[in-house]
C-alpha cells in the first residue's frame, strides 16, 4: 500500500519535471490531473490502514 503511494508521488514528480515529453500542455496537465487523484486515493487508504492498525 504505502509502496504504492510513494510510487505515485514519485510519479508526479517526474511528471512535473518532464513536461515536454507530452505533445501538449493539456496532455501533461490531464496526466497530472490523473496522478494527484490516485495519490489522494492511495493517501486516503493509507490513513484507513493506520487507524485500523
């Protein structure tokens, strides 16, 4: 799980660095869209599996 969610803020990061590899900036903004909302999911799964724990 928190694997899964460094992964993705990984990716993000990534994202923002190497903007220009999309063929637009709304390709990349779409992709960073993408990212931030599976990072606020993952975010929220890890949150659920501390409290449980």
């Amino acid at each position: 799980m928190l694997g899964e969610l460094n992964d993705v803020i990984a990716s993000v990061a990534l994202l923002r660095d190497n903007t220009g590899l999309f063929a637009d900036e709304q390709d990349a903004s779409a992709a960073l869209a993408y990212l931030k909302e599976r990072r606020r999911h993952r975010q929220r799964e890890a949150v659920r599996l501390l409290r449980k724990s």
